[in-house]
C-alpha cells in the first residue's frame, strides 16, 4: 500500500484518473501509484493485454509498456 496515494489523489486529481483507467483497462492485475504519484502503473496479466492497454492510452498520458524479468 501507499500512504501518500489519498493525500496525492486529493491534491492532484489526475493521478485517480490515471489508476483509475488503468484498473479499467482488461487483465490489469495490480495497480498502483509510485512514491508521492510521479509514476502510475499497472501489471497486466500477459503481453496483449498490456499492449492492448498501451495502445488505449490517452496520447497526452506519457506511458511505456515493458515487461519485468
């Protein structure tokens, strides 16, 4: 969990926007914000629903799909 994620979405509210979608988005597994909400991410449950995510997202939304080893 992240202490700072309800203070963070209350101050600034597009990172509820962003791991909100994210949630949406199908075979999303876990979502999150990172550290004090520069970084939102989500971990797919497998390539082509990541891809799949990645291709939907907002092109004003900086966003990378990658995969962890």
């Amino acid at each position: 969990r992240n202490d700072l994620e309800a203070p963070a979405r209350a101050q600034v509210g597009v990172i509820g926007e962003v791991t909100d979608w994210l949630a949406d988005q199908p075979g999303a597994e876990f979502v999150r914000m990172s550290g004090s909400g520069a970084t939102c991410f989500a971990l797919f449950a497998d390539e082509d629903a990541r891809d799949s995510a990645a291709a939907a997202c907002r092109s004003s939304w900086w966003h990378l799909a990658t995969n962890l080893r």
